[in-house]
C-alpha cells in the first residue's frame, strides 16, 4: 500500500500518512486507508488509489496462490483436555439433578453454558495457535482479514462444532465435540440435520420475507429525495455530551456531518466555534468532543448540548433539505447535493 501511495507522489507527505499502514492491514484497515485518502486528498486522487489498490490486490494474490487444504487446518492439541473437563462437570450437573438440587431448566442451563464454554476455549487455541507459529496459514489469513469466512465457522473447521439447534431453534443440550477436520459420527449427524433442515426452510422464508419488506420500503420512502438546500426549519435536535443509554456512538460520532442550528459557543470563555449553519467536518467533530471532555474533565458543570439539524424537523412536504440531512458521506466535508436519494 505504501508503495502506491508513492505513485501517487503522496511520498512528499510521509508524515501525514496514517498509522495504520505500519500494521498488517485487514479489510477494517483497508477501510480507515480509503477514509483517510477521502478526507485528505479529495474524490479523484480517491478513485485513482482505488485503481491502483485493485491492481496491487490482484497481482499479488495471483503470486501468492493462496489456497485451502487438509494440511491447513490443524486442530489444538488442548482440545482432549478441554472437553474432558467440560465432560465431568456437566455429569456433576446431572448428578445435582437427580439429587432434586436443581432443576431441570437449571440444568440444561448449566449444561449449554459449559459447552458453549468449551467450543469458545478451544476456538481460542487454535487461533492463538495460528497466531504465534503459522501466522501464514491460509484458514488464519481468510478468517482474520475479513476477506472470507469468519471465526465461527473455523470453530466449526478446528475446533468443535458444538450445541445445535433443533427443529424449532432450541438448543439441544448434547453436543457435537468433533470438528469438521476429524469428521463426525453417526450421532453428530443426525443432531446437526434438525439444524441443517432448519437453515435450509429459515433461508426460504427469508428471501420472500425480505423481498416484500423492500416492496413496502420502496413505495413510502422512494420519494425522499434531496429536493433544496435550506427549509428554514426553526427546528432542532439536542446532542448532550454523555453517552445516552440508547446509543453507544460518542459524541463526536453523533455530530459529524450534522449542521448548526445555533451559533456553537464554548460554555467556558464564551468563545464563539463555529456560525450557524456550519456543517461539522470530521476533525471539527473531534475538536469539539475533545474540548467537551476537557470541560468535563475539568468539573465544568451543566455543559449545553450541541443543536444541530435532524431530517425528522425537515419542513419540507416532499423529501429533505441538504441543511438537515447533513453532510454527504460519498463526498466528506461537502452537504448532500440535490436529488441524492436518501
């Protein structure tokens, strides 16, 4: 990536390229790479970057080769060890069950928590494994990038394929301790069916299910367009500096690319930020969550909330308006242009 950011003549600026090239970068990393591009060197520079990135992708995975065989997938030596353990304290369960100690729901309970326990540890190892001595192995590459699969399904590959579901999607407290790489038995498969039967008929219902909810989407909401620039909405929504139950996103995440209904002032030297109307870039966003936190910090009491322009005060009959849709995330820094779909 390096190598083409230096096409590019970005090797003039090598201080401002981000942090993240210096690591190996997976499909969130090549994310914040575009981000970055985005925001520090505009739309065109942008999509020659891209080029390049598809070029530079494709020519080395040809090089590379990577493929998927049986030698591949190692599974843990810890894992005897493991469901041994696991073994003996659900039979402890079912002792405490026949003794009237527990319930029946206790003990499935107790039964499914351990397993699922036991199926996380032993996924565990074998990434760890993957980790310190073949950080190489095409299983761990596809997985961790994010190019393909995921860690779920190299437990099912490694480690152990675990608690199925049944035909009406409750757990079946008889686990399946193989993996897919030491093949299954007799048993396993037929407590994994009711799952595999139940995927198959939940996939079918889901394609009509979804097929007719972007039918309803469509006809209410095709009309909402960009239609102007401004609607005049006296109207706001208030972004208060603590983090609301109902959200995790801090607040510089809940104000970037929102525009100002009121003049922005900071609550201690009453020193005027930003005008009304001013659409919050990234960086201004950060300035300001940082300036709040350091008010914070500092024991300011009864800090204002930011008053920024929402869609839901739009006072247009037909669509919105740019000022209160906000900042267009295909073009950063810029409000949404009309006739953008939204």
């Amino acid at each position: 990536l390096q190598a083409v950011l230096r096409v590019r003549d970005v090797s003039r600026q090598v201080g401002l390229l981000p942090s993240v090239l210096s690591t190996t970068i997976g499909k969130k990393e090549i994310k914040q790479t575009i981000s970055w591009q985005l925001m520090n060197h505009g739309i065109e520079r942008t999509c020659e970057y891209l080029d390049d990135l598809k070029e530079l992708g494709f020519s080395w995975a040809t090089f590379a080769g990577v493929s998927l065989g049986v030698d591949d997938m190692s599974v843990p030596l810890e894992k005897a060890a493991i469901c041994q353990g696991t073994s003996t304290r659900t039979l402890g369960a079912e002792r405490s069950f026949e003794n009237g100690d527990i319930t029946v729901v206790e003990k499935f309970l107790k039964i499914t928590d351990e397993w699922t326990k036991a199926s996380e540890a032993v996924k565990d190892k074998a990434m760890d494994n993957f980790r310190e001595n073949d950080p190489t192995n095409p299983v761990y590459m596809m997985s961790n990038s994010g190019a393909r699969g995921n860690v779920s399904q190299v437990r099912q590959l490694l480690a152990m394929r675990g608690l199925m579901a049944d035909a009406n999607g409750q757990l079946i407290d008889v686990p399946i301790t193989h993996c897919l790489r030491e093949g299954m038995t007799v048993t396993d498969m037929l407590i994994s069916g009711h799952g595999a039967r139940k995927g198959c008929i939940d996939t079918a219902l889901r394609t009509a299910d979804s097929g007719y909810l972007y039918r309803r989407m469509d006809f209410a909401a095709s009309s909402t367009v960009i239609k102007c620039k401004d609607c005049c909405s006296p109207e706001f929504t208030e972004v208060h500096p603590h983090v609301p139950d109902y959200t995790s996103a801090s607040l510089k995440d809940r104000i970037r690319g929102r525009t100002l209904s009121k003049d922005l002032v900071d609550p201690v030297d009453q020193e005027v930020l930003f005008k009304r109307g001013h659409l919050l870039t990234e960086i201004e966003a950060g300035e300001v969550a940082s300036r709040w936190k350091k008010h914070a910090d500092n024991k300011v009491e009864d800090l204002p909330p930011i008053l920024v322009r929402t869609p839901l005060t739009c006072k247009l009959e037909e669509g919105l308006c740019a000022m209160c849709y906000g900042e267009d995330l295909s073009t950063p820094s810029l409000l949404a242009c009309n006739g953008l779909p939204v």
